[in-house]
C-alpha cells in the first residue's frame, strides 16, 4: 500500500507534519502509529470537547509545515461555573485535566515524535530520522477574581491556567 509523503527529502509548505508514537522497547524507541499531525478536541462549532466526553463529534486539526498557527477553543460557563473550576477543588489537574485539547505528548497520549523530513520511510527506525516532542511541565495555580459579582455585566476571570 502506498502512503501519501509530506515532501521529498524535505517537507513542503502547507502539507501536514508527520508524527508518530515511541514505544520503548529494550531501552529504545520503537516508532509506531504513523500519521499526520493533528491538534484534538475542537468542536465543529470552535467549543472545547471536554476531556471525559464523547469524541465522537469532535474534529482533529491537521498541523501543517511552514504554517504559523494558534490553536484555541470556548467554553461556555456561568460565573458559579466558572468560580467552581478556577477557585475549588474540581481541577487537580488544572485545564489540562479539563480540556481534550491540552494533554499533550505522552501526558496526552498523543504523538510523542516528529519525523525530521517529509520523506522519512513508513518503516524507519532509526533515532535520527525523527525529533522527540519534548514537554514543558508546568503547575498551573489558578486564581479567581470578580470585580463585582452583584453586577450582570461584571468581569470575571481565571488567571493562572
């Protein structure tokens, strides 16, 4: 069977980076789960899927080579929502534990590397043909604020996240 390649040697603007999965094996990595790099949890309608729901209706969007983008999403919620997840206990986790768009890496059982080229082989397994996502972590420390909570129209926010 022949897979469609993001360029020959190298990548070509516009067509998806090519990821793939490391599974370690005797200490090494064993490159698995070829396909093309894609940012999950974003509703058709650009809501956020929360990270225990269906994934039925969401959408992966592709990450393509030579393409600056930022990806986001909304999320609807009443003050008292809003107030409970930022300000209580409900989020150990943070958003990442929230949203399915934030796990990422291996803490998000998502792709873990990049190939290096647009051509690297379905087969290949060696180390130098790809590039291992390297994660930031981070503790996130949520903090709520309202400007005046007995107004309709007043500001609230959750900094930190």
């Amino acid at each position: 069977f022949l897979k469609a390649r993001s360029g020959n040697p190298g990548y070509i603007t516009g067509l998806p980076l090519l990821v793939a999965d490391c599974s370690r094996v005797d200490g090494s990595c064993s490159y698995e789960n070829r396909r093309d790099a894609t940012v999950p949890g974003i509703l058709p309608g650009g809501q956020c899927a929360l990270l225990n729901a269906s994934t039925a209706d969401t959408q992966e969007v592709k990450i393509n080579f030579g393409e600056n983008a930022i990806f986001g999403c909304t999320l609807d919620l009443t003050r008292a929502e809003l107030k409970s997840l930022c300000g209580g206990t409900a989020l150990a986790n943070g958003f990442v534990g929230y949203l399915k768009m934030l796990p990422f890496g291996s803490a998000g059982s998502s792709w873990t590397q990049i190939a290096a080229f647009g051509s690297v082989p379905n087969d290949a397994q060696d180390s130098a043909d790809f590039v291992q996502v390297e994660e930031n972590p981070r503790t996130e420390t949520l903090a709520f604020t309202d400007s005046d909570a007995a107004q309709k129209a007043s500001t609230s926010t959750c900094t930190g996240a």
